[in-house]
C-alpha cells in the first residue's frame, strides 16, 4: 500500500494544488501554526469515488477538495453560499423559493444541482455515508450540515452511481468532518444587509483525545437569515409596462356586474352552489384602484380590472433559522480493530410570505376564475360601492345584487392578520436526526473490512392558508363568523358577521402607505372586516411528513494476494449495500374538518361528495393526500485497480442494484484510468453507466398540487395537479469523462470534458406545454378535440369555440419516463503562486463551459407538446434544466503574508436569453392594454438577461496571541452594489443565478483555546 501511495506522489502534487474549483487556497501544502508543512508523502488519502483504499487526490476522477481554510478565504459561512459558487453546479435557489414549482414545498432547504441536471441527481454524504433528506423529494437538504464541524468537502463530478447506488448520477458531495480534534473552537459572524436585520450565525466545537485511541467531538451551530422585502428592492418593483410578471389582475378593488342569484344563500347547501345570473353585460370597476397603488387596465381594451403587483407583499430572502447539534467518536480498539460513530440533529424554520390571499380557481359551484362569487345588495358594504361607482340600484325588473369577474379577497390592502411586507403567512419546519456507527478491522496487512450502520429519520411540517370560497360566499350573504350557525343563522346578526368585498373597507395600501379616499370604515384600521371573521374564512393546507432510511454498507478492500503485474499489486473493493426507505405524509387537520381529506371533503362544500369535478375546498390549492409508502434496495458491487505500467493504472467497476416490484434491477459498469505521462502531466478519463431508480413518492398513484404561471392563462398562476406512476423504471445514463493535469513550478491547472446522455430520465411532464398544445394563444380559444384538453379543468367544461384560457382553472400532469436529455461541457481551472520573501500571491481561476444541454421532444397521449430545444445559454424558467449559463466561473487573487490573508474574487455567469420570446415579436404580449381601446400591452423587457458579474473581497487577520487563536474575518461582498441580472420573472431578476442582496458587509471572528 505504501508503495502505491508513493508511486503517486508527484502527479498528487501536481492536482493538489489547483484542486479546487471554488478558487481555493492550496490544498497540497498545509500550513501548520508553527509554520511547518504537512508531508503529503506521508498522509494516506482517501478519495471519494473509489471503494479502495488510498486512492490518491490525482485519481481517474474528477475529485475537487475544498478545505474550511478555503471557505474561510472566500467568506463562506452557509451551505447555500458555498454551493452557488462552484462554477460545476446549475441553478440555485435558496433565497425565495415559492416562484420555482420545482421547489415549492421545499421552504428552507437548501440542495446541490450538479451539472443542471437536477438536486435528485447528486448524492451528497456525511462522511462517506448518507444523511439528513428532505422528507419525501429524494434529495439531501444542505442546509441541515453541520458547517461548523467541518474539515472538507470533496466534490466527484463525475457519475458514481456504481460506486455509491442510485442518485448520484450526476457526481457526490461529501461533507467530512474532523478527526482527533482537540480543544475548543468559538465562531461567529454578522452580515451587515440594506433593508434587512442582517444575517448572523454562532457555533460552537470541542474536542479532546481520552488517551491515544479515542477522540470525541461535538458541538452546536445556529444561523439567522433576516427577511428582505421586494418592496425595498427598485430591480422588484417595475411598472406594469415593463414588466408584467409580478402583477394580478384578479384583485381587490375588483369589477363587478349586475347580476341576480338562481338560488341561496347556499348556507351549506350543494343544490344552491350556482354561479349568478349576469342580467346586464355592463362592467363596473371598484373604486380606488389606483389610490391604493394599483394599475388600470383594461381586458381586451374594453373591461376594466385593476393589476396590482403582488410581489410587493413578498420576500426576495424569507426568514430563516438553521440548527444543528453534532457529535461523533473514534476509537482505536485494537491494532486490528476501529470504531466511529457520529450523530447529527438538524432543525430549520422558514417563514414564507405569500401573496395576502390566492386567486380563486374554484367557486362553490366548482371549478373556475369567472363570476365565482355574488354580493348581495343587503351587504352593508354596498349602498356605498353604488354611490362610489355608479352601479344600478334596477335592472328592468330586477334588483340586482354584484357578480364578481375575478376575484381574490385580499391584495392591495394587504392581508390585515399579517405583519410586514403584509402578504399571508405560511411556514415549513424540518426536524431530523441521524446516527451512523461502523467497525473496521484489518484482516490481515493488506485486507480490511468494514461495516457500517446509517440511520436518518427526518420530519417536516408545513402550513400553507388559503380562504374556503364557501365560507367567503356565506360571508358576503351574512352568514360569517366562527360563532355563526350556517344552518340556521340569520345574515348579519347574532354572531354571524358579513363580509365587505369593495375597496371601501380597505384603509389604505400598508407597503406603499397610500391611503383611500373611499374608505368608509372606522378609523385606525387596515380593513373595516371583523379580524375574527377574516380568520374565520381561512382554512390551512400542508402536510405532515416523515421519512425514515435505514443504510447498511459492508465492504472488504485490498490487495489481491501475489496478482502483481510489475507496477505494484492489484487492488479491489468489493461491498453489499441495503437501504430501507418508509415514507408517509398526511395533510393537516387543524380544525378537526378534515379539509386536507378528499374522501371527505372532495368538494367546495364541505362534508358533500357528489361534486363532478373534485378540485377540494379550498380557492386555489389542492388537498394533501395521506400516502404511505415503503421500499427496499440491495447492491452487490465491486471495484479493482490494475498498476499495468509504472505510470498506468486502470479501474474497473461493477454494480448490481435491485428495486422490487414493477421497478426491477440495474447492472451497471464503469472503467477508469490515469497515465502519468511525464512528471508534470497526469492524464485521466473514466466511462460508464449509471442510473437512478424512482423515489417511493414517484411511483405512488397519490396526487401534489403546486403553483405556477401558466403562458395559455396569460401567464396567471394555477394549480398544477402531480401524479405518480407505480410502473416507472430506473433512469439511465451514459457518462464520461476525460482529463489532463499539470503541474510544473508555480503554475498548476487541470482540464475535463464531461458528457451525460440520459434515457428514460424521471421528470414531471410540463404543464406550461400541455396547456400551449390546448390553447396555443394565451388567452385565446381551446383546441377542445385536442386529446390533452382532458388534462386540463374549465369553468363550466371545454366548449369548442367558446372556452378560452381565461377559464382555465387547473392542469394535470404525471411523472414519467420522460425524452432523453444529453449534455457535455468543459471544466477549466489554473493558478500560479509568486513567492516574495515571507508573502505568497496566488492567481487563478475556475470555469465551466457548458457545450450543450439537448433535450429530445416531448409526447403526451402521442401529441408532441415541445419540440428539441438546447437548453444552453437560455433561461428556461418554464422548461427543464432551469437557467444555463453557457460559462460560469470565477478569478481570484490571495495575499497571503504572515498573519495576514487577503482574498478578492470575482464571479462570473454569462448572460442568457429569455426562451419564451419570440424572434420576430415582442418579447411578452398581455391581453390587458393600459388603456380604453388598447387591447394589449407589449414588452421586451428581458429579452436577453445580462451576465452576473460580482467582485467580493475577504480578510482574515490571526492575531499575535500566545493564550488563544483568535482569527478576524471581513468580507465585502458585491463590491460595486451590482444589481442581479434584470428578468421578466416575478421578483424582477433571475433568482437561479442572481444574488438579491446588494453590496454586504460581513464582520466576524473564531476562536481557538
């Protein structure tokens, strides 16, 4: 063994030192405090990527080290800020996530998107073994590592599924924490945020050696991130006319027309759940639309509607709170024979802020976003709407009461239950723990064995409001109010309250702090309406959810015996792997109803079951399903390593992985090789197949519901209803990878050219493309003979010629085997150190070149609903991959002299074009014109997205003391306060590279005694 390690010797030099792709400091030649070297000849590394044992830094994989000394120099103090910066690693959000569907439902999680291919496709370890996931998505929540217990990360960007099972197609992150660490270690940091209460975090880390062979470690980490209003953001808060993406039309003050009611009130009965009766086609715009901060415009040029930009009630950062406790032991209990054990507990908390209430889809007569609720003329709130707006008290015969177009109860005036920026509240908590223990013996000299035991159990648990439209209907006919007796009650006295839908309750537009002239309520108040009955109207989706993973690794690596082809003996790995997985989630039941229960309560109103179209009770979102799920993986695999030459060695890898059920099995192959052509030129490649089987979620046939705008609803926001396929298949790849390093002097660098060309790639079919192949025009008349029209739920059905996308209400899709998906690029990296007596300046960079991202088209029941794209140098923000820069990297320069470490940086994503504009069109047309007569609004906003350009600069200064280590640590990050690149996207900017924060300033000092 020692033998092999040594022949490495110089071409590990040669990687080490340019290892790392985050611009790191060198990771070849440790300094110790006295000054002194580390002797790399001496250290026995292991490598993820490999089942053997010393496998050395300069391997046939693509392996990129990152030390806590270099995420110290960059001023990297979470998971999130050390995953954004690696140049390999695609979109990432992390800041606000609730504008993505890919990542609604995963508040405060944090993951690590390899290659654009996805956070599901890269396996990120605690030390070797698997750790904390989120609950049900099949992916690690980064957030939840212990950062303060850190002494790595190494990041194998290559696809390891071979060596390490299924979801590490794209590459594996291991997170490795500290061996024989002795003492204590204080840290602490505050960033300083414009508009914000800044963000801080605090750990704390102790270490002692009970004698030589025992070393215990444990210790506590905290983090804060303070919300950031999009108000306080100019980037977040254009016109209507520029861009469009923030802004609802359905909102309050809302348009009413005269209307009579076939039946009620519905009280809480179906057969009186009808929509009103127009009697008169004449529109009637609330007043108050732009004394509240609102924008006039006009559908078609001729209905008025009044946009208001919702964004102004949400977070560009949502508030945020990480914990985490760790602890572990080694412990050498023979010669022969080793134990470790660690245990890690995590729990985060996110506060999100939504829009102040969601756009009804739904109306207690069933599906829709027209005319879904009516006001009577005895609602108090009315006699003073008809002085306002000059609504008819008569129709001929008839005395009408108010059908609302489209509607939503709280937008301009905010939600008045909620604290600033005044958008409804929700949250997500995620509490996890996970234990791992092992044995490790040495057989002989040669051979050892190694058993090791994983167990995770992660919980979350979510809470979303949304308004009930039968309460609401029942609160504009009087019948509202916990105290009401729906049944019997009578409109508006006792304890039943009515509901005041027209402007003049509201007081005024907190964010903007515009007052309303039409304000007709008592003083002091944000909204005339009853907080009790507000409240009231309210019911509260989420889930509860749970998933449990057991993981048992053996492996026996070696040497085979005498097999020596004269350049050292070969070496081999083999090892069995079984996982267990129990995964349940039931939807909440806060108020004992049962609302989140769609065998219950399928419909709008609640406790009946005869509804045609079951969309749940609540406005906009769906209902959380109650699933339990298990399955059951096992893995053989194995790994040898053949020295064929002085300079050549070649690996060779095998794995057999079986799913069960309608799933099946996997076999899967991999080779690899390095050749050390001259002392300073290591070359490398490796080739294989790799493979991810479904989650337990994917295959289940139980339905989630997620948000997104929609381009054939003129791009307002539905609900997207998702369905698992119990009959999905493992998806496969063909990877490789072929490299070059150097090392000579000073001067180090590498290069890779990497390709991933996928079959039967898991995905969730495209409901912006579904709903496009229906209504090609957004807005425009449905195709209803389209085969696909039966996925997508209408106001009152599809009607040839007659329905439209403005009756649009919900879309169904389903995961599964969807079109191949190829992609291949280049990794760059390079530094050169000057020496200048005692200081040491380092220049380099880091770089990936992203060639291609080929996606083939996509068929839905046979009728193609995309058509091949390259996903490069777009920004995909309503297709798969999400925002590709074709080059993303950084450049850097490092002074380092005696106490003192100097660090600039500057980071780098090249611009992209927006995919959704057309060539020889305006890049966005709204069907809402800002004038009388004006059918449309055009921009061109965001056609091509500027590049991220940022420039940070971090010191770190040891100070002269003999009693304690004390470091300082400042960083200034976005130098020149850049803004993010500008994007027709809801926030303003483009969240999966763009940073929101503006220039900060980041004070912190460790301390070591």
């Amino acid at each position: 063994m020692i033998k092999q390690i040594r022949r490495h010797t110089c071409a590990m030099s040669a990687l080490a030192i340019g290892m790392v792709t985050m611009t790191p400091g060198t990771a070849f030649a440790q300094i110790n405090d006295d000054g002194s070297a580390d002797d790399v000849e001496n250290r026995t590394i292991v490598v993820t990527g490999s089942l053997i044992r010393g496998t050395p830094e300069d391997s046939a994989l693509p392996v990129d080290v990152f030390s806590t000394q270099n995420l110290a120099e960059e001023g990297v103090t979470s998971p999130l800020d050390f995953i954004k910066d690696i140049p390999a690693v695609g979109s990432v959000l992390g800041d606000s996530n609730q504008f993505s569907s890919s990542a609604q439902g995963l508040g405060g999680v944090g993951t690590l998107n390899l290659r654009n291919l996805g956070p599901t496709r890269t396996l990120v370890l605690l030390n070797g073994h698997r750790t904390i996931i989120s609950p049900g998505d099949g992916l690690v929540d980064t957030n939840l590592l212990p950062m303060f217990a850190l002494e790595r990360v190494e990041l194998l960007k290559d696809g390891a599924a071979v060596t390490y099972g299924s979801d590490a197609v794209a590459g594996v992150a291991n997170f490795i924490t500290r061996k024989n660490f002795e003492g204590v270690e204080i840290q602490g940091d505050y960033r300083f945020i414009s508009d914000s209460d800044g963000d801080y975090t605090a750990s704390i880390l102790a270490g002692k050696n009970l004698g030589p062979d025992v070393n215990i470690l444990a210790g506590f980490g905290y983090r804060h991130r303070s919300p950031l209003a999009a108000i306080d953001r100019d980037y977040a808060n254009l016109d209507y006319e520029t861009n469009p993406a923030g802004y609802s039309v359905v909102s309050n003050p809302a348009t009413y027309f005269p209307a009579i009611r076939p039946a009620g009130p519905i009280r809480d009965n179906p057969a009186a759940a009808l929509r009103p009766t127009l009697i008169s086609g004449t529109p009637y715009q609330d007043a108050g639309c732009n004394d509240l901060g609102g924008t006039q415009v006009f559908s078609g040029g001729a209905a008025p509607l009044c946009a208001y930009q919702f964004t102004d009630y949400n977070n560009l950062v949502e508030e945020q709170d990480f914990y985490q406790a760790f602890a572990q032991m080694n412990v050498t209990l023979s010669d022969s024979v080793r134990f470790n054990a660690d245990v890690l507990w995590a729990r985060s908390v996110t506060k999100t802020v939504l829009s102040p209430s969601y756009p009804s889809t739904t109306s207690p007569a069933g599906p829709g976003t027209q005319f879904n609720y009516f006001v009577p003329s005895t609602n108090p709130g009315f006699a003073d709407f008809v002085d306002q707006t000059g609504f008819p008290t008569a129709v001929g015969p008839f005395t009408p009461g108010a059908a609302i177009l489209v509607y939503r109860p709280f937008s301009l005036g905010g939600n008045p239950l909620a604290g600033e920026p005044y958008g409804n509240e929700s949250f997500s908590k995620n509490n996890s723990w996970r234990a791992s223990a092992g044995f490790e013996f040495d057989v002989s000299p040669t051979l050892t064995a190694s058993l090791q035991g994983t167990y995770i159990q992660a919980s979350s648990e979510s809470l979303v409001p949304d308004y009930l439209p039968v309460r609401l209907q029942n609160a504009l006919d009087g019948l509202g109010g916990p105290d009401c007796d729906v049944a019997t009650g009578t409109p508006g006295q006792g304890g039943c309250m009515y509901y005041n839908p027209f402007s003049n309750a509201i007081a005024l537009n907190p964010v903007t702090g515009q007052t309303n002239p039409n304000y007709t309520g008592a003083s002091g108040q944000m909204n005339s309406n009853n907080p009790a009955l507000i409240d009231w109207m309210f019911g509260n989706t989420g889930t509860n959810q749970q998933e449990r993973q057991v993981v048992i690794d053996a492996l026996v690596s070696g040497d085979l015996g005498g097999l020596d082809f004269g350049a050292g003996p070969v070496a081999f790995g083999i090892g069995a792997q079984y996982r267990s997985t129990n995964f349940k989630t039931a939807g909440r039941n806060d108020e004992g109803l049962f609302l989140n229960d769609s065998n219950r309560n399928p419909c709008p109103i609640l406790g009946d079951t005869t509804c045609t179209v079951r969309t749940g009770p609540f406005a906009f979102l769906g209902q959380s399903r109650n699933v339990a799920l298990e399955s059951d993986v096992y893995a053989v695999f194995g790994e040898v390593q053949v020295p064929i030459l002085d300079n050549l060695e070649v690996n060779l890898a095998l794995r057999y992985e079986d799913y069960g059920g309608q799933t099946g099995s996997t076999l899967d192959p991999k080779a690899s090789f390095r050749f050390e052509a001259t002392p300073w030129l290591v070359l490398r490649g490796s080739v294989s197949t790799t493979f991810r089987g479904p989650l337990p979620s994917n295959i289940s046939p139980s339905t989630v519901t997620a948000l997104q705008a929609i381009d054939a609803a003129n791009a307002g926001f539905l609900s997207v209803d998702i369905t698992g396929d119990p009959a999905l298949k493992p998806e496969s790849a063909f990877t490789y990878n072929i490299g070059a390093v150097v090392q000579t002097g000073g001067f180090n660098a590498s290069i890779d050219y990497w390709s991933y060309d996928f079959e039967d790639a898991i995905a969730t079919q495209d409901e912006n493309a579904i709903a496009s192949s229906v209504i090609p025009t957004p807005g425009g008349l449905a195709d209803c003979s389209n085969p696909l029209a039966d996925r997508l739920t209408f106001s009152g059905g599809c009607v040839q010629g007659v329905t439209t996308g403005a009756d649009l209400a919900r879309i169904q899709t389903f995961i599964v085997n969807s079109a191949p998906v190829k992609t291949d690029g280049i990794d760059l990296k390079a530094d050169y150190t000057f020496l200048f007596g005692e200081a040491a300046l380092t220049v380099g960079g880091a770089a990936t070149w992203t060639l291609n991202y080929d996606v083939d088209p996509q068929n839905v029941l046979g009728v193609q609903i995309s058509d091949a794209y390259d996903a490069v140098g777009f920004a995909n923000f309503d297709r798969s991959p999400g925002t590709i820069s074709e080059w993303k990297g950084n450049a850097f320069a490092n002074l380092n002299i005696n106490n003192l470490n100097l660090r600039y940086v500057f980071r780098y994503a090249s611009g992209v074009k927006d995919d959704r504009c057309p060539d020889n069109a305006p890049c966005f047309t709204s069907t809402y014109g800002t004038s009388f007569g004006d059918p449309t609004t055009e921009t061109d906003f965001g056609r091509k997205i500027p590049a991220l350009t940022q420039h940070d600069l971090t010191m770190l200064y040891d100070l002269p003391l003999n009693f304690a280590a004390i470091q300082l640590q400042a960083s200034v990050e976005n130098i020149f306060d850049e803004d993010p690149p500008a994007a027709r996207f809801e926030l303003g900017y483009n969240p999966f590279i763009g940073n929101p924060l503006g220039r900060t300033v980041r004070l912190g000092a460790k301390v070591n005694f």
